[in-house]
C-alpha cells in the first residue's frame, strides 16, 4: 500500500512539474533571454599601414577578402615597370616584433587589370590563424628589384571560432575605389574603380570570386547580369522616418 | 518491483508530456552560436549609430528559444564586452512577432535583456548615443529616448545587420531580407550625423548583405 502511495506521488508530481515547465517555456512574459551579440571581430585594419610609397612608385591594399585559412589582397600599384610583382609573405607578434610560429605563403599574385597610370592585382595568400600576428608583404615590382614596398593592413586580435567571410576596403581618398558589391551564393562581385568616374569598362574592373576565391575578370554586361543596379533605397512609406543625418562628413 | 515501474511510467508521461509542447523535436538552443550579415565600421571611434531598419518576417524553425534580429550595435566590438544594441527580434518557440528591444553587454561580458519596445512596425529608426551630461548611453527609437545604461566607455565601433541564433546545421533559422538605410554615424568632437559612406562586412555561411546602390544602406538576408 505504501508502495502504491509513494508511486501515485512520484507520478503526479511529476507530470505536474513538466506541465508547470512547458508552461513556463510557452509564456512570452518569462521568455528565456538569449544575449545579443555582434559578429566576432577577427581582424582589426590598420588603414595607416596599408598604403606604401617609395621611389619606384606606389603600392596600395584597396579590398581585402578573408576566409578561414585563405585571403586574396587586391591591391593598386603604380610602378615604371611592367613586371608581375615579386611578393613575400610574413607574419610577426604584433606585440612582440617575433616573428610567427606559423608563416603564411604567396600562393600567386594575379594582374587584373589598368586603370589610369595604376595596374590592379590581387595577392592569394594562405595563413594560419595566430591570434597578435600582423601578416605582411614586401612587394618588389620586378623580381630582385632593391626597393620593395611594405604593407601591413590588419592584425588578428581574436581566435577565429566560425567560417565567417570577412570583406574590408580601405576607406582612404585613393585613386583606385574598390567595391565589395554583392554576395549571391558563395559567389561574390567586386568593382574596382578610378574614383569620381562613372562605370565604364575604361575605368572600371569587373570581377568574379567564385566559392574557393578563384578571381575571374567579367565585362561589363556579365557583371551587370550577375549583379543589377538596385534601385536606391527607399524607405517603407508605412515605417515611420524622422531622422536625417547630414551628408558625408568632409573630414572623412 | 511496482515502484520501479510506476517511477518508468512517470518518466514515459513526462516525455510524452514534453514532446506534445515541444513538437519539433527541436534542439537545446546554441546560446554560443550565431550566424551574422553584418556591416561595420571600425576605422576610428564612434559615440552614435543610426540606422532606419525595415520589418521583415524571418523563419525561426527550430531552436528552443531561436531568434532572428536585425540590430544596430556600438561599444567594444573586439572583446564583445560593454557593447549596447537596439533593433528588433523576432523568436521561434515560443513564437513571438517581431518586437523592438534593446540591451546590453557590460564590463563582465554578462547580458542584461532583452528590454522590449513593443511591436517593431513596419520599420523605425534606431538610435543610440552616449550623452556626455549624464554620461549614459541612451537608446531611441524615433525621437523617443526608450532607457539608458552607463557602460564605463564613451565611445567605441559601430555595427549593423542580422543576427540569428541557433549556428547549427540541424536548425534551419533564417535573416528576414531586411533593409538597413540610412545608416549614420557621429563620432568624438562633432555633434552632427554623417552617412556612413562605406563599410566593412562580416557574413556567416549563407548569410549575405549587400549595398542598395548606396554607400549608406544594405539588405540583410540568409539561411542555415
């Protein structure tokens, strides 16, 4: 008989509690809270070290494209000579100078294209996440060439944890404007651009970044079918608006 | 012998009890797990971000308690500490529309939220700046000052665009196709908004944003 008690009292408090459970979980007032949380910060630009200029000319880190173990530079440099850049990878402790246990490499440097007195390119690296390195590379425009330029445009201050892409331009008064326009897919589409000039083909580099960051010129009407002029934005009539920044601050 | 088996019997009605208000199966939610479209900004300090952000109407599928969030944030972006957002958030299970809120992360990385602002509309604007005479950082949606919280900083970077929960390939969650226009800055020694003009982007697998022939607006959207 006690037996029979006990029982009836395990299985009544029992369904009870998982009733009382599923009602707490169902009521918005007790809403378990998840926390908000921005995008993990990787990698920190340093739009300073990004641009180099010596006697031979100038050389300058425009997009930048980061993906678990690989990263594609895509630069502008303006050099008497016509040659493929000679490009050299290295990574050192932002804190300690020390170079990095694991180095990255130069898989290839790719010419793109011209644009005015400049010649667009992207540098394919591959790395190893460190988190203090700062990755660099020394650009010579000619293989043995003894003025080379160095750049240094972003250090990696957090572990990455998840396969993020991550996109960053320099937002500098240069020349040569690139644009990360669209992602569609795993695909994605860059511009690149004299500045204050409208999209032509003269002035303008249309390109393709398919899944593995294999780089592919497109024309113009490729690159438009893939990626059409939205229209500007417009904000839903029924939202209410009330604010109204001023224009583009002149002082960047 | 009978205690054992009225004790499994019990044990049988819970789970059937559980599975009738959870009928998804659904996962434990992944509260470390995210997928994010985000653009941001952290080229120099910030102490305001503006954004006028559209409704949209994201598939929260499975998750516990997933959500979908379309957010403007500001503060310590790299250590994820003392960092303040406002936006709307739709959840999953239990369902909820989407609903404006804010909250924060403060010194000690622990979350205070979410405080909820009631139906997100079809689209607001969403504000917050630190206000040097009280040394708060004030939310608002509208003109309408909604709370304020002191974070121990006055300035910092500034992110926008969707948030989703629930980072697992056997939960299907979604980023509704959400606009984020307008976006606006105000930075140390200058009291006046600016446009953002350009910015920085950071997508999960999936997850996209991509400019609306604008300097100063995106689109969110995406799926796991």
């Amino acid at each position: 008989m006690k037996v029979r008690i006990v029982g009836l009292i395990t299985f009544t408090a029992l369904v009870a509690l998982s009733i009382i459970v599923a009602l707490i979980v169902l009521s918005n007032n007790t809403l378990p809270s998840q926390a908000g949380r921005p995008a993990p910060f990787i990698w920190k630009d340093q739009p300073e070290l990004a641009t180099a200029q010596n006697s031979e000319g100038s050389f300058s880190i425009r997009v930048m494209m980061i993906k678990p173990q690989k990263m594609l530079w895509f630069y502008a440099m303006k050099s008497a000579y016509n040659d493929i850049p000679d490009v050299t990878a290295i990574a050192l402790n932002k804190l300690s100078g020390i170079k990095s246990d694991k180095q990255p490499t130069v898989d290839k440097t790719q010419e793109l294209g011209k644009l005015g007195d400049f010649r667009v390119g992207v540098i394919h690296l591959s790395y190893t996440s460190q988190v203090g390195q700062v990755i660099s590379v020394q650009v010579a425009p000619f293989a043995g060439a003894k003025q080379k330029w160095e750049v240094s445009p972003v250090v990696q201050v957090n572990e990455i944890e998840q396969p993020y892409t991550w996109i960053i331009p320099f937002f500098d008064k240069a020349t040569i404007v690139g644009t990360a326009d669209s992602s569609i897919g795993d695909t994605n589409y860059f511009r690149f651009q004299l500045a204050g000039q409208s999209e032509s083909p003269g002035n303008t580099l249309f390109l393709n970044i398919g899944p593995q960051m294999a780089v592919l010129p497109l024309s113009q009407a490729q690159y438009r079918a893939a990626v059409p002029k939205m229209a500007s934005p417009q904000p839903n009539l029924k939202g209410e608006k009330t604010f109204t920044p001023a224009p583009m601050n002149p002082n960047g | 012998m009978k205690n054992r088996a009225g004790f499994l019997i019990s044990l049988i009605v819970v789970e059937l009890v559980l599975q009738i208000f959870n009928p998804t199966g659904a996962q434990a939610s992944c509260g470390s797990c995210r997928n994010h479209a985000i653009g941001y900004r952290t080229d120099q300090q910030y102490n305001g971000v503006h954004a006028y952000i559209e409704l949209a109407d994201p598939a929260i599928r499975d998750g516990v308690n997933g959500f979908s969030a379309e957010v403007i944030w500001i503060g310590d972006i790299p250590s994820a500490h003392n960092v303040i957002e406002i936006g709307w958030r739709k959840t999953g299970v239990p369902f909820q529309g989407a609903n404006m809120y804010w909250g924060y992360v403060d010194s000690n990385g622990s979350w205070s939220g979410e405080h909820w602002l009631g139906s997100a509309g079809q689209g607001r604007d969403y504000k917050i700046e630190y206000n040097s005479g009280d040394g708060k950082w004030h939310v608002y949606v509208g003109s309408s000052d909604q709370g304020s919280v002191s974070l121990g900083i006055s300035s910092g970077y500034i992110e926008a665009g969707a948030e989703v929960s629930d980072q697992d390939p056997n939960n299907h969650n979604a980023a509704g196709v959400a606009g984020h226009l307008n976006l606006s800055y105000r930075a140390p020694g200058n009291s006046s908004y600016f446009q953002w003009g350009g910015w920085a982007k950071a997508e999960s697998p999936g997850y996209h944003i991509n400019p609306i022939n604008s300097s100063n607006a995106f689109q969110t959207s995406g799926y796991n």
